[in-house]
C-alpha cells in the first residue's frame, strides 16, 4: 500500500515519519495499525557499523586514538544519567 492519495503523501505525516516517531491508527478506541519509518529510511549508521568503519580507519592509519581522561568522565557521566521514556503528546 502506498502512502499518497491523489494529491501524494499528507507533509505533516512524512514530516513525524522522518522524525522517526510511531503513527498509531486507531477505530474504536482500539490500536488497528502502527505506522513507523522503514528501517532503510532511517538517517545515520547504527553503533555496529560505527565501531567497524572505526576499526577500519585504524588499522588504514596504524595508529588507534586514546580518549583523554575529561572524555571517559563525560562518557560515564552520560551513561550513569537518568533517562525518561518518549511520551509524545496527545496531539502528536
């Protein structure tokens, strides 16, 4: 199924796509679909493929970084910081 009417797609739908927020269709109250972005559609790489183009970038220069000690702090700072869920609005 295709995602355009007569006039295309709606903007503002596409728009919360390529935010990459969850659309659900509702009937009755009741959740009947859940629309999301393809998985092809998502910008960027996932953390996988950053390490192996790291590693790459490594053995190519034969030199491998050494974070300094003010970056690991920050790193264990952001990874001990508390975290809330998404909530997205009723509007959205």
């Amino acid at each position: 199924m295709l995602l355009a009417g007569a006039d295309g797609p709606d903007p503002k739908m596409m728009a919360t796509f390529q935010q990459g927020i969850e659309i659900f269709i509702e009937q009755d109250h009741q959740p009947t679909a859940v629309l999301k972005v393809s998985a092809s559609m998502r910008p960027g790489r996932n953390l996988s493929e950053c390490i192996a183009l790291a590693e790459a970038h490594e053995a190519k220069i034969d030199f491998t970084p050494v974070p300094d000690e003010d970056f690991a702090k920050d790193m264990r700072g952001g990874i001990a910081a508390p975290r809330d869920s998404f909530e997205p609005s009723a509007g959205e």
